[in-house]
C-alpha cells in the first residue's frame, strides 16, 4: 500500500513538475514574440475590450497597433487612399459592441457605392478633429460627416481641452467665464462626479462585467492569452461581439442590480418589463448635459466651435460638410414611450437641457449653412415600434441604430442618386 502511494505522489510531482516547465516555456515563448511584434505584445497585455494607450495631447486613444485598427488608430482594413466620404464622430461612430460590418460607415458603404473612411473614436467631439487636419486633408473626401452625440459630447470636449495640451487653443478667454469654470471645479470635479455616476454610485453595477486587471497574473503573457481564448470562445458561442460580454444573463443581472441597489432612484432607472425592460441613467447622463454648469455651456461652445472649424476646412478642400445630431437613449425613450408622464426631478431636468442643446445646434447649424439631419424622429419611430435603436444595458447605439444613422446619411448626402465617384 505504500508503495502504490508513493507511486502515485511520484506521479502527481512529475505531472505537476511537467505542467511548471511547461507554463514556463510556453511564458518565454509569449514574450520573445511579444518583443519582436507590436501587435502581438499588445494583445497579450490586456483584455480584447481595453486597447487604450494615454495621448496626452486628448486623453486615452485606441492603440494603432490594436487588431481591426489601420495604421492611423481608426478602424478600417487600411488608412491608405482617397474617399468619397469620411465618418468623424465618437464611439458611436467607432461601432463599440458592434461588428466592424455592421457600423454605420460600412452600411453606408456597402449600400451606396461610396469608399466610406471611419475615422470615429471614443471620447472624440468635434474640436478633436482639429488635431487631425491633415489626415482629413489627405483623404481628399466628397462629403465629411460628423455624428455630434448630444449624450456626451459637451463633457468630452470640455474635459480634453481643459485638461489635454493639444486642444488648449480653444479654451475660453473670458475671464469672467475661466473664473465660473475654476470655482465649480474648486467646489465639485466634474471628472469624479462623471466616473461616480457611470458606474450609477459605486454600486456593483458594471462593477462584474468591467472587473478585468489582476495585479499579479496581469503581468503575465500567458495569462491574457488564456483569458482572450476564453473571451473569444464566448463570443463564437454566443454569436455576438464581445466588446462587453453582453449574453442575455449578463443584460438580466445588471438590471437587477439597478432594481435592487437603486429603487426609487432617478440616477439609474429601469423601465418597462421582459424583452422590453431598459437600463436609463439620467442621473450620470446630466452631468453632460447641465446647461447651469458653466463646464457644460463651455462644452457647448466647444463643440459649435469645432464644426465650424470642420466646416470651413471642409469649404476650403471642395468638400460638403454634414452634422448627424445624435440623442442620447434617455431622451428618446422619454419622448417615444413616455410622453411626458410620471418623469420628473432629474430625469425631467435632463430632458429640458437636451431639448435646449438640440436647438441650440440646429439654430448654430442653420445660420452657419451648414447641411444636418436630427435622428430624434428617426429614432422614436424605431423605438416605438418596438426595435430600440439602443443596447438594453447600455447608451450606444446598437445595429439598428446603425442602420437608422446609415440611412439617414445616405439620403443626406444625395448617395442614392450619385455615381460613386471613388
């Protein structure tokens, strides 16, 4: 008998010993790779989802050496060439949770004939494209789009030229305005406040589904591979991309938790019931939209001031410029299923100053000349019908929105009744 244990603990060491040597080698293989390739190293030092890399000219930006990113950090098979139409805007545009082929750029694409170019990026507004002047230049494009996302786009734009160097040019140079700006910084940052209320409080909301460092097996190369294995057999299975795992349990234990750590809380809401059941937060998206904050107004101008700065590059090419006038979730759902009732507090301050930024964009828009399609109607049509244009559990748009956007655009710039002519 003790024999036959001592044989199998010689066993269990050998195979435990064997595992070791080979963890070990398969680790010096992982990082001799990494060291020749870029792409490689970059893909084994995170998750799929994370690829950002710090700019310190506009903040964190998507590494170019990231997979399904050109050369230039935009998604696209190629930076190369001339197009007929460039697609500016942020993550919306990106196509965040959404496959490359079913954004709205390549709808666009592939339905008019056109060579589309989607230079979109997270957190970007339009003052942001003023850092890319020459890129846009050198595309020689027919049409410029830009998708303005009332959702957040004044706070990213205020936050990137107030706190990055590359955008300090358009920081404002009233005094009495820079004053107002420094005392409600002093009295409440606004960049806490937002990442506070993302993640709806500091409750466990999010917290699963974005919990993806680990301080000791992160530094290991073999680690992530297993961990994007893992990730990308999830997505094969459940036919879906994976930038979030989003599978239906995933969806149904976030708006649980809304449920249970927020009832009776306008700051994260959950409305309607089964298939048709959303996840709102009025109380995070506000913090973009308070026009009483002069942080906000000041995003407001920012962002004006950008898409003239885009038009009149766009003139000065022999180019049309175009504004999308994106809304956010909150406030489409507010005016396509709930007409007003039972909304008031926060939820009813944020359809107030949504409502305003829209006009003051379409009254900037139409005395500049420049040509633009307000999706609010677009959206609340889908929406009422019973297909969001929406993730249930999150603010992006979704394929149908895409589509919507992809549509709208094509009728805009005249696709249906051009020859494309790149």
């Amino acid at each position: 008998m003790t024999d036959e244990i001592e044989g199998k603990l010689k066993i269990f060491v050998f195979n435990l010993i064997l595992f070791f040597i080979i963890l070990v080698l398969c680790e010096a293989t992982l990082r001799v790779s990494a060291y020749f390739s870029p792409t490689i190293d970059f893909i084994l030092s995170r998750y799929q989802w994370e690829p950002l890399v710090e700019d310190d000219a506009s903040g964190p930006q998507y590494s170019p050496v990231c997979p399904d990113l050109d050369d230039m950090g935009f998604r696209n098979p190629s930076s190369g060439g001339k197009y007929g139409v460039l697609a500016l805007g942020d993550s919306n545009t990106l196509g965040l949770f959404v496959e490359y082929d079913k954004t709205w750029p390549r709808l666009l694409g592939a339905e008019s004939g056109l060579s589309v170019y989607n230079m979109g990026r997270t957190a970007y507004s339009s003052v942001h494209y003023t850092l890319h002047r020459e890129q846009i230049i050198s595309k020689d494009p027919d049409h410029i789009v830009f998708v303005f996302y009332t959702g957040n786009d004044l706070f990213d734009s205020y936050k990137s030229v107030y706190n990055h160097t590359g955008l300090e040019g358009f920081r404002s140079q009233n005094a009495s305005l820079v004053w107002q700006i420094n005392a409600a910084e002093l009295d409440d940052t606004i960049l806490k406040d937002y990442d506070d209320n993302f993640y709806c409080n500091s409750t466990r909301v999010f917290i699963t589904a974005f919990e993806v460092h680990d301080s000791f097996l992160g530094q290991y190369k073999s680690y992530w591979l297993a961990r994007n294995f893992y990730h990308t057999f999830n997505t094969i299975r459940s036919g879906k991309y994976a930038g979030l795992v989003h599978r239906r349990e995933c969806i149904q234990e976030y708006l649980r938790d809304v449920k249970k750590y927020h009832a009776n809380n306008s700051f994260c809401l959950v409305m309607g019931s089964g298939k048709e059941e959303m996840g709102l937060k009025p109380g995070y998206r506000i913090l973009g939209l308070d026009l009483n904050d002069p942080r906000i107004r000041e995003g407001l101008r920012l962002n004006l001031a950008g898409m003239g700065s885009l038009h009149d590059l766009a003139l000065g090419e022999g180019s049309v410029f175009h504004v999308v006038i994106l809304p956010s979730k909150e406030y489409v759902y507010y005016h396509s299923m709930l007409s007003g009732d039972g909304v008031s507090g926060v939820y009813a301050d944020l359809v107030r100053d949504e409502e305003s930024v829209i006009r003051i964009t379409r009254e900037f828009l139409r005395s500049e000349g420049i040509s633009y399609i307000d999706l609010t109607a677009s959206f609340n049509e889908s929406m009422s019908k019973g297909t969001s244009p929406y993730f249930q559990w999150d603010g992006h748009i979704n394929g149908q929105g895409h589509n919507i956007i992809s549509k709208q655009v094509s009728k805009m710039i005249g696709a249906d009744h051009l020859r494309p002519s790149r």
